[in-house]
C-alpha cells in the first residue's frame, strides 16, 4: 500500500506550529550588560569615639542565653572604625534595566539567642531557610516585606519560606525580645553587607550614573551618588556621625 504524501505535510505544518506556540510562551532573559564596573568602598563612623551594641538584662531563659545580651545594633571596628551590618544598595532601578538575577538561600540560624546572620540581602523569589540549634523554644518572625511566624521548638528544625517581595524584612523573636534580624530583597543583585572592617564590594555593575541607597538599623539612611565606568573600579568612602542615631 503506498501512503500519501498529505501526511507528512501535515506532520511538517503541525511540527512548526508546536514550535512557534513554544516560542511565544518562552521568557528571554535579559541581557548581561557588557560594559560593566565595580563600586568597592568602606563604610566608616566619624570622631574618635568607639561605641559599642547596647546590651539588655535577661531572665529568659538564662541558663541558654545568660544573663546579659547584646543587641548587636552598632560594631566599630576599633583601628579602621569601620562599621559592620551597613546594607549598601543601587536604587532606582527600572525593571527593564535589570539582567536575569536567580534566587539564593539563605540560612538564618538562631544560635546562642541571637539571629545569624544579624544582617543579610537577597534577590526576590529567594528562599529562607530559618532553623536554630539551641534546645529552646524560638520563634523566627517576619515583619515588613515578608509576613511570617515560624515556631522552632526544638534544635534541628528547619523551615523554608520564601521572599517573594522587594522591600525590607524585620525579623524578632518572640520569646527573646533582644533577637533581631533584617534582610534587604532586591529585584536585582547590586547589593551588599559591610564586612567587619566596614568594606562592600558590588561586582558587575552596568555603566552609568547611580544613587547609592545605605541604610543602618541604628545610625539610619543616606545616600551618595556614584559612577560607575566600563572595566574600571569606582572606590567611596561613606562616613557615619554618632550624631546621626
């Protein structure tokens, strides 16, 4: 029996229908810019002046998390007075502006009645992943961009969630009134946490004029602005008062 050659006609037309219905429901990501830059620069407090966290009294349980805790709201170091726990971010972004930027994880663990990390960023669509390894009942609360209340009564739990919003997240325990946590999420990736002597770096960073947004949970916001030029490293110094608390 010989078949007709209709069939493979209709085969070819349904094969390159399937492939242009493919192609209109494929998202394109967006394009790596080519001219890229680096912002390198340090954070630092003003004066000669060192101050420390505050520090509150506890009697909750005592025998796990002691009798005093610090609220590791302000660390200097003491020959750079570089500060830790600045978030330093690009603002004003418009969407269209923005390269592919994948989720991460993060693991915000609660050990010795504190939250680690104190201080972190993420890009949206992120995953959380709050676990503790103290034998005590915490809770990992999440106020602002992200509401959530996870209980973790016993060591080793882990539970996800996910940063799905731009914004800032607060992050308390309920049981220990001293615990706190903040995470910036992004929808992109130019974002970073000053290291122990005060240093960020944000790598990648597409040519042009930018607002730098820095923001610290005791000394407050700011911004500067900045260049950003192809293949080169644009090097700021940002400078906190204790006047600005």
């Amino acid at each position: 029996m010989q078949l007709k050659p209709i069939a493979g006609s209709l085969l070819g037309s349904a094969i390159v229908a399937l492939a242009a219905l493919g192609a209109t429901t494929v998202d394109r990501p967006r394009p790596v810019p080519a001219a890229a830059g680096t912002i390198e620069g340090v954070v630092r407090l003003a004066g000669d002046q060192t101050p420390g966290p505050r520090t509150v009294a506890n009697t909750t349980d005592p025998a796990v998390c002691g009798e005093v805790q610090s609220r590791g709201d302000l660390l200097v170091a003491e020959a750079s007075r570089g500060i830790r726990n600045v978030i330093v971010a690009l603002g004003g972004l418009a969407a269209e502006e923005l390269p592919a930027a994948p989720p991460g994880r993060l693991v915000l663990d609660n050990y010795e009645c504190q939250f680690a990390p104190h201080v972190a960023v993420l890009t949206a669509g992120s995953t959380i992943e709050a676990t503790s390894q103290d034998h005590i009942l915490h809770t990992v609360h999440f106020y602002g961009a992200l509401v959530r209340n996870v209980a973790l009564p016993m060591a080793g739990m882990r539970v996800a969630v996910t940063a799905s919003k731009p914004g800032m997240i607060t992050v308390l325990c309920d049981v220990h009134g001293w615990m706190q946590a903040f995470v910036r999420v992004d929808r992109h990736r130019y974002h970073a946490v000053s290291d122990a002597e005060g240093g960020f770096r944000l790598d990648d960073v597409p040519a042009g004029s930018y607002e730098l947004e820095i923001w610290h949970e005791r000394l407050g916001r700011r911004s500067q602005p900045v260049n950003v030029h192809a293949g080169a490293t644009s090097e700021l110094e940002i400078v906190y008062s204790l006047d600005d608390r």
